[in-house]
C-alpha cells in the first residue's frame, strides 16, 4: 500500500502537533482570498468554474491489469440483508471462499505509480477487495464494463494498511468523519495528497459496492453502528455510550477549566458516544494524533474520500451500499464528478460532500441515496485549518431519493461561499413512500456556525414536489420557539435552517451568519395524496439564528438572515396553504413573481 509522502508528517502526528499545525492542513492547497463582494453576474462565474475542465486531465498511456498481478474473479451469491437501512431483502455478496483481489490491486497501482503513471484497468467480473484501494498521483483507475468490486464487509479489514500503528484499534488512516479530524478505519477508496487522479467506470455496471447492508457472519452490518434498525445491538453502534471512551474528558485533557468541562460534557454521558466524542476532541484542542478511533469503534468510512488532493476526475461509475458518505473530498481543488450513479439507502448515505474544496464541478450525475443527495461542508467545531468551500457548480443533476437535494451544511464552520446550482431536476420519483424531504437546503446552529453566502439557483424543476407531511425539529427547552410549530426537518421546498438540531451540541458559542441566497425558476408540481393535491407542506421555511440557544460570551454576533431573493417560481399547493411561508430572525427576503397555491406574491418578508 502506498505510504504517505513524508515519514516527518507522521512522526509529527504521533507526538500529537495540533491540527492547524498537521502536514493534513498543507494538503498542498492554497485557497484564494474570500470574495466579499456579489459578483455583478455570478452565473458567468459560474461559467468560469465548468471551463476550468474542458481541458481533461492527461495520464501515460499504459495500461496495468490486475489480472496480471493476481486478482481473480469470484462466484456471487444473494444473502438475507437490507437494500436500505429500514428494508430487508436479498442482497449479493462473494461466495465463500472467494479470492481476495486488494492485493492484486495495491500492487497494480504500485507498477503504474513507478512507471510514472497510467491506467490500473478492473475487467468484467465480480472482484472481492479485503482492503482499501489507495489511488497515487498520475494512476487512473478504470472499472470497465460489467466489473463489480465488492469491498469486504468486514469492518477489520479497513484497520490493517494504514500507516499509523495505534496498536489495538488497528493501523489506521488520517481521515475526516463529519467534518472532523480523526484516525480511523481506511476510507475504501483513498487518497491523500495526490495529484492528477482519477477514478472511472465506461457505464453504470462498473460498480464499487460497500457491502453497508450485508451482514457479517449472519451478524450486524456497516449500517448497525447507526443504531437505529430493529434488533440491532444497542451498545455497538455510534449513538450508544462507548466504555472505551473516558468518564471525563480532563482524562484525555487534564488543562481544560471547569467551565470548558462543563461546556464540552453538557448535563449527561452523551458526549461519551463515538458521534459525539470526536467533536468533543476537537472542542478540547486534542491534536489528530491523540484522535483514535477505529477498532473498538463505531465511526463507519466513507466510500470514497480524498484529502489534499489536486486535479481528480470521478466519472462514468455506479456506487452501491456504501458504509457512511458515498463521496468525500476535502482540501481538494479542482475536482469533477460527472455522470456518476449513485445509489445507497442506508444511514447517512450522502452522495457527494465536497468539503474545505476549492473549484468543484458536479455535471451529468443521478442521486438515489439514504440522506442528502449533494451536501457541501466545511468543517465542524476548532477543525477549520483548510478554509471554506467556495467555487461549486452543479448542473445538469437529477436527484430521485434523498433528505435535501442541493444542501450546504450542516458542518460548515469553515465557511461555504460561490455555490451555483442550475437545470437540477429533483425528481423525488419515491413520493409515496420514501419523499425527498426538501430541495433546496441550508442548515447550520449556534455550535457548527461558519457562513454561507453567494448561493445561486436557477431553473429548477421538482415534479412530484416534496414530503407534504411535516417533519417538526425539537427546540432547546425554555426556546422561544414552542416544540412542533416549525417544520424545519422536512416539507419545505426552500429551507434556511439556522438552528438545525440545537439539541445535538453542548457547545453553542459560534452564531451563524447566511446573506445573499439568490433562486429563481423553480417549478414544482402536486402529488395526490390521501389528504388532497399538494407539493409541498410548506413553500420556504426561513429560520435564522435563535439567540436563546447561545451559551457564548459575545451575543452580538448574532445577525439575522439577510439578503435573500426568490424570483419567477412557482411552489405549487402546500399542504399547509394557510402559511406558505415561515420567517424567524430574517431581515429581507424578497419575494418577486412568486405563485404558492394560485396567488402570486410580491413582498419582502421580515420576521
């Protein structure tokens, strides 16, 4: 497997340098000065961003097969799984005994690495990978038609290749687990610090598929450690408390005040589950190094994530079952996914989250997935070294399943800035049982703060409209805001969500601050459900900061939600016709040629 760049990086890393101060913060980037002002045209920014691709990216022309390494196919058979987190059903898997193919591929890459370069080439045929597949600068990986990796649902086979030894929960990778810095078990596509990448398929039967709903030994599977399945085992997921977790968090961080104790622990052991934990880490200042997870843990991989990396192509491939997010780039600059499938229903099945990245292009891709369809993130807590997202085109899309659509957080302390999403079709085809729960999403609360500016939509068409039941999120006790009176989780088409999960963060002290959200075009049809004809429960839902919710030291940065456009849309029936809208905290949002259930609108809501 290939090793990181510098032996330094990692002896800096296991004498626990701080996370600003890791080789992972010099990934080798530099991101630009962050543009204040609005672009007098921002869609010929936009433009600019696709032209940044047409040049496509050049490797050796030399191919390395891993059948000429010593991958050997393997029989498939259907076992008794789950097709989606809540639904069993038969699923495929490598027959017992069948031939581990990481290997092969490691080795594959290795020649073409030392070549200086070229395309490491998966035939037709069903291929079992124990192991992750590490990609190298100048290597191409190429799934030809009909080639199907299966990647080991074994969870111990992702703690033994990576470079730091953290002796009983594995060698383990320098990874990224919802926004924050850890180590942890190896993405099962990987790369750090690479450059002139690519990972490509000739059609959608080139499929990696992460096993996420295939048990393991008639046992649990990646999806389990979500904890929320009928019979899974409570204490072996994520959500539960972790015994390999301390009993205070001054056993790992003897220095902290006992206010910051206070502030990181909360009122209860929560913070002690494995979800939690890692943001605690981060709160209290813990270098990455000191940030073990892995065996003995319940943070599941992405499917594919890439840190530090510059010039990387995803094309042409389908993505099954995967653990936890399908794709996760962070501190990457110049990155295309196009006419990628993806097609996961399990917990936290995220398609595509472009995270701290800088000049994006998402073109030509379809989204089935178990959570939000596109999420941009930008960090989480103190883990703010590599900047904002910011120069993100997405086009062309069509998003079937998913919680949001086109989502900018939840994780965005870093930032998110210069988003452009145009000609999307959210075509939220489960309707009846399975409704996207809103299109376009903006979430972020007092503890992942950071700020969202210069987002652009246009010419967007939602046909079977979004979830028309209500889906109401669970304010702090004591809130201003009375428990079930906004429907902030689900039943919005257009949702700003400044206080998303506020019950979730002990730690509450970095106000959010979101300005210059412009959408127009956006066209959305009724569904006929049991109740009546409707698109949606509630057109736009504008929820700014809540300032009952801080527990910092300096509340006048709160600001309320500024500078929001909606124009020439068309919302179709809310089930909720009696308010179209809810407003909290929001000083402009302007309503131009607006039509919700018949009437059209021309105001500007304050609230």
């Amino acid at each position: 497997m290939n090793k990181h760049p510098t032996d330094s990086r990692r002896r800096a890393l296991l004498r626990g340098a701080g996370a600003a101060s890791l080789a992972l913060g010099g990934a080798g980037i530099s991101l630009p000065a962050m543009a204040e002002e609005k672009p007098s045209d921002p869609w010929q920014q936009a433009q600019a961003i696709a032209a940044r691709f047409k040049q496509p990216l050049v490797f050796r022309k030399q191919d390395f097969v891993i059948t000429a390494h010593g991958a050997r196919p393997c029989k498939v058979t259907k076992v008794n799984g789950f097709i989606g987190h809540h639904e069993p059903g038969m699923v495929s898997t490598p027959a017992a005994g069948a031939h581990d193919c990481y290997p092969a591929i490691a080795a594959a890459i290795a020649a073409c690495a030392r070549a200086g370069g070229g395309r490491v080439v998966i035939p037709a045929g069903a291929w079992l990978c124990k192991g992750p597949i590490v990609l190298r600068s100048n290597v191409h990986v190429h799934l030809k038609s009909g080639a199907h990796v299966f990647f080991s649902n074994d969870p111990d086979d992702f703690a033994k290749y990576g470079e730091v030894d953290c002796g009983p929960n594995g060698k383990l990778t320098l990874s990224r687990w919802q926004s924050n810095d850890c180590l942890n078990y190896s993405p099962l596509v990987y790369a750090h610090k690479q450059n002139n990448i690519a990972l490509t398929g000739e059609d959608w039967t080139s499929i990696l598929d992460g096993q996420g709903g295939v048990p393991l030994n008639g046992g649990d599977c990646w999806w389990d450690w979500k904890n929320k399945r009928t019979g899974a085992r409570e204490l072996v997921s994520q959500v539960a408390v972790n015994p390999a977790n301390p009993p205070s968090i001054l056993t790992v961080a003897p220095n902290l005040t006992p206010a910051q104790v206070k502030l990181i622990e909360g009122d209860s052991n929560r913070w002690r589950n494995d979800e939690s934990y890692l943001p605690s880490l981060s709160e209290a200042g813990l270098p990455v190094g000191k940030r073990v997870f892995g065996r003995g843990h319940y943070l599941r991989p992405c499917m594919v994530e890439f840190i530090g990396c510059d010039k990387v192509l995803l094309k042409g491939y389908q993505v099954n079952q995967a653990p936890f997010w399908l794709h996760h780039p962070v501190a990457c600059r110049d990155l295309e996914i196009r006419k990628v499938h993806m097609d996961s229903m399990g917990p936290n099945s995220d398609g595509f989250d472009p995270e701290a990245c800088d000049t994006v292009l998402v073109e030509d891709c379809t989204f089935n997935t178990g959570d939000d369809c596109i999420a941009i993130k930008a960090g989480k807590n103190l883990d703010t070294q590599f900047g904002p997202t910011q120069n993100v085109l997405i086009q062309k899309c069509i998003m079937n399943s998913g919680h949001g659509g086109v989502t900018l957080g939840s994780e965005m302390s870093g930032g998110i800035q210069h988003v452009y999403a145009q000609d999307v079709e959210f075509r939220n085809v489960n309707w009846a049982t399975s409704p996207l729960s809103t299109a376009i999403r903006m979430k972020t609360n007092m503890n992942r703060g950071g700020f969202l500016k210069h987002f652009y939509v246009r010419n967007v068409t939602i046909p079977n409209g979004v979830q028309t039941t209500p889906q109401y999120y669970n304010p702090l006790p004591g809130s201003p805001i009375a428990p079930k009176s906004v429907s902030s989780s689900a039943g919005a088409v257009i949702t700003i969500d400044c206080d998303y999960a506020p019950t979730a963060d002990n730690v509450r002290t970095r106000p959010p601050v979101v300005s210059n959200v412009h959408i127009s075009n956006v066209k959305v049809g009724n569904v006929k459900t049991k109740a009546g004809s409707f698109s949606c429960f509630q057109a736009i839902m504008l929820l700014g900061p809540v300032a009952f919710d801080y527990n910092g030291d300096d509340p006048s940065k709160i600001v309320p939600i500024t500078d929001v456009t909606i124009t020439d849309c068309d919302f179709g029936t809310p089930a909720n016709a009696g308010s179209p809208w809810f407003a909290y905290n929001v000083k402009s949002a302007k309503l131009t040629n607006v039509t919700i259930a018949g009437k059209v609108y021309n105001t500007t809501v304050t609230a």
